[in-house]
C-alpha cells in the first residue's frame, strides 16, 4: 500500500482539501461556484464530522459539513476512488444519515433540511462527458413531475470533454486537474494549500493519520492471510475426510486422524452425499 508522503499532496487529496474549506470565505465561495447560487452565509456543522445514528451502524466521517443561512445542508468531497457502484450508494447511504441527523423525535418530516450530497472527482463519471451531473427525484413515468423531497445529489469531474459548465466552474475544475490558477478564488485557493503545505502542526497530523491507516492496513492484511491460511487447511482436512469416506473408514478412525470431531465428518460426508 502506497501512502504519499506530505510534500506530494496537492488540493486533490482529502486532507489539504478538506483543511483550505475551513477558510470560510473560500469554502462559501467554492458552494457558490459550484452550484451556482449565492448564499449570504454558512457555518461549519463540525470538520470531519463522525455521524453514528446507532451504535452497531457504519459511520459516517464527512470531510466538508456546513449549513448556509437558510437551512441547507451541504456535504463536500474530493474523490480519486474510481469505484462508481460504491461512490453511488455512498451518496444514497450519506443522504439518510445526513436526514437522521438533523430531524428529532418528534419533528415532522417537513422540518427537514435541504441538503446537498456533493462529490467532485478526478476522473470520468457516468458518460465521461460531461463535467457535471445533478440527481434530483423525479416521476419515471412523468418526467415533469419532481418529487421536491429537497435532496440533491451532484457528480462533478474535472475529465469532462463538454462545454456544459460556466467558465468559473471550468476554470475551477481544471485548477484542480493540475492547470494554474486563473482568478481570484483560485488564487486565494493557492495560497491557503501553500499555508496548509508550510503548517508544522498540520504536516504532524498527516503523520500521524498516515501511522494509523498504515497499521490498519497491516492488521487487516495480517488478519486476511491468517483467515485465508485457517479456511485453507480447513479445506484440507475436508479433502482428507471426503477420500477417507470413499475409503469406507468408519467415522470415529476418521476422527482420530484428522482431529476433528464425529459431528463435523458427519456433515463433510452429508455435504457430499457421502452419509
């Protein structure tokens, strides 16, 4: 597993992203270029927000998480995952714990939040064509009827071929594709990843994030072989079993050879019509 190292990281990568939208002005602009709307304020719900709704529930770590004045959640990421089924049904799974969240016991439905599930990936998506998708729910059958339940879901990649986006927003997505930047967010966007890239303390965080995702991978990875090895002798003895039933061994010489108990080759040897 290749974990870079501080120095490589650029505005793509989740943790210089997510450090340069804790600069509000930058952030407010950023929703704003996107989905172009203007908002006249936004504040941060929490950074890298964990959202458990139940204790045995998957949770929920959201990079960018900020209310505007009226009410509107928004949730932003940067994506370099090119797993579209998973990046879907994340989105899915974001929008249900983003509405747990902010409804109470008690409150009706009509209380909840517009909210915004936002994904802007360094790759193509859907068709490859275009820069942006929306999803909104609409009627299968009749497309001009709109659900209106205030969810929206938005895809944006910086390897779009159309010309289907402002300039703004084009010349946003190609600043995070690697091109320079051209105006004035972007070059305030420039300048805070060059603060985030000269901050010590930041530089140690990273550090200290890359030390325990490593560890997690290594003891997922160790955890893997010795399952792999278990379920491989286990195989084995099952192999061994099925020849000696062949054999016509009674049950309890097959137990005394193999360590297993009378049970267990009675359902090896059912499995494979053998008893």
């Amino acid at each position: 597993m290749y974990i870079k190292s501080f120095d490589e990281l650029t505005f793509q990568d989740n943790f210089i992203f997510q450090k340069v939208m804790l600069k509000k002005h930058i952030c407010k602009a950023v929703l704003e270029r996107l989905l172009d709307i203007s908002i006249e304020d936004i504040v941060y719900i929490h950074e890298e927000k964990n959202l458990d709704v139940r204790w045995d529930t998957k949770s929920v770590r959201l990079d960018v998480f900020v209310n505007d004045d009226k009410g509107t959640v928004f949730n932003i990421e940067m994506q370099t995952s090119k797993d579209m089924e998973e990046l879907v049904k994340r989105t899915r799974f974001y929008q249900s714990i983003l509405d747990m969240y902010h409804i109470q016991k008690g409150q009706k439905y009509t209380t909840l939040n517009d909210s915004y599930v936002i994904f802007i990936c360094t790759f193509p998506v859907f068709t490859d064509n275009c820069h942006k998708y929306t999803f909104k729910n609409i009627c299968v059958e009749d497309h001009d009827i709109a659900l209106n339940d205030g969810a929206t879901k938005l895809f944006l990649s910086t390897k779009g071929t159309q010309d289907d986006v402002s300039k703004s927003l084009q010349a946003f997505l190609n600043y995070i594709d690697g091109q320079e930047a051209t105006d004035e967010l972007l070059r305030d966007i420039d300048d805070a990843v060059y603060e985030v890239k000269h901050c010590e303390a930041w530089k140690e965080e990273y550090s200290m994030l890359s030390m325990d995702h490593y560890k997690y991978w290594k003891e997922g990875m160790a955890e893997g072989i010795a399952e792999g090895l278990a379920q491989g002798e286990a195989k084995g003895k099952a192999e061994v079993v099925i020849q000696m039933l062949q054999e016509k061994l009674s049950l309890e010489m097959i137990a005394r050879l193999t360590k297993l108990t009378v049970e267990q080759i009675k359902e090896i040897g059912q499995a494979n019509a053998l008893l």
